[in-house]
C-alpha cells in the first residue's frame, strides 16, 4: 500500500512539471515567429531597394542607350552613307562641260612645268578626279604619250563655275639641242573618250631627253 500510495504521489507531482515545461514551449513558440517574422521584413526591405535602384539606373540607362545612341548611331551613319552615295553618283566631268586651258608654270630655270585648268562650265557637280590622258603633238607631226608622275588622285569634285588644276613635269633643256619640238597638247579629262587640243605654252623652254621624260599629275582643285 505504501508503495502504491507513493507512486501515485510522484505521479501528482510530475504533473505541474509537465504543465510548466508545455507551457514554457507555447512561449518559445510564439516567440520564434515573432522573430523570425522580423527578419523576412528586412530583407524584403533590402531586397526593395536593390530592384528599385537598379530598375532605376537600368532604365534611365536604357532609355538614354535607346534614344541617345540611337539618334546618335543614325546621324553619323547617315551622313557617312550620304557622303558615300553622293561621291558614288556623282558623274564624271564631261568634256564638253569643261573650259580647258594651259599655261606656262616653271618655278625655276631648270624645272619646267605646264599647268592645265579645267573648269566645270556644266550645270551640275561633276568629279574630275584621277589623271587625264595626255598626248603631246611635236612638229615632225607624231603624238606622244605622256607617262603618270608618281602621286595618288585625290577626290576632285566640281561645282558649276569651279576648277580643277593638273601639271606636266619636265627637266628643261637649255643647251639649245633639244630633239622635241612640242606644239600642242592633246588631253583627255579623266574618264572621259572625248579630247581637247590645246597649242603649247608660249615662252617654254625646250624639253630635256624624250617626251617619255614628262610626266603628268592627277588633278586637284584650285581652292
């Protein structure tokens, strides 16, 4: 009886000890979620800002990118393009648009040098870019080709009214005992078929070695 009797004492008192211990659980319980309902709003704070700004900085930079860089793409592309069409469709120099001349322009006793102007007397651009045929006639009735100096053409584009310059070169003689005789200058435009006959240049001194010593230079204009 005793032992039935304290049995059932310590089972009394085990009782509380388990109600305390539930109870303490029901707090850590309700604690937990309180904290851990913190944490989830300041990370959702932190996570807001980081969108927001970069969003922010996404889309300004995107609608400057879209709208900057594309207004500034097309301006240069298109005034690249449009230089490039305009010098691709401009046609060349015709001969009969073109008022052409030759004069004397030696700098010097030893170097001779005839300047050929070419003046657009059209009613539209042309380019009269690249070198001229040249034949230089000599009294005994031959033509002689004239060989290229050594230069690269330069873009020469001419507006009605403007002109276009290239040289013949030479080494002037002055011994007297030249064999040419030049008397006139037969020259083609660039690309053109169609020539023009021009007399040599007054006052020019007398070719040295062979019109295969003369050379003729590409055009440029005279601005």
């Amino acid at each position: 009886m005793k032992h039935t009797r304290i049995a059932a004492l310590a089972t009394i008192g085990m009782a509380p000890a388990l109600s305390l211990t539930a109870c303490g659980g029901d707090d850590s319980a309700q604690g937990a979620p309180a904290t851990a309902s913190s944490h989830p709003s300041s990370s959702s704070s932190n996570g807001g800002s980081k969108p927001e700004d970069g969003s922010g900085a996404g889309g300004s930079d995107a609608g400057s990118g879209n709208s900057g860089t594309g207004k500034n793409t097309k301006a240069p592309a298109g005034s690249a393009n449009g230089q490039g069409k305009s010098d691709g469709k401009t046609p060349f120099c015709k001969t009969a648009d073109l008022a052409i001349d030759a004069r004397n322009a030696a700098t010097d006793k030893d170097s001779g040098r005839v300047d050929i102007t070419m003046i657009n007397r059209g009613s539209t651009t042309c380019s009269a870019t690249g070198f001229a045929g040249v034949d230089i006639k000599d009294a005994d009735h031959t033509s002689n080709p004239i060989e290229r100096g050594p230069a690269q053409p330069r873009i020469t584009t001419l507006k009605p009214g403007d002109a276009a310059v290239f040289d013949l070169a030479y080494t002037l003689d002055r011994t007297g005992k030249s064999l040419t005789h030049p008397t006139n200058i037969l020259v083609t435009p660039p690309n053109e078929t169609h020539s023009v006959t021009l007399k040599w240049p007054a006052g020019d001194g007398q070719i040295k070695g062979a019109y295969t010593d003369v050379q003729v230079y590409p055009t440029h204009t005279t601005n």
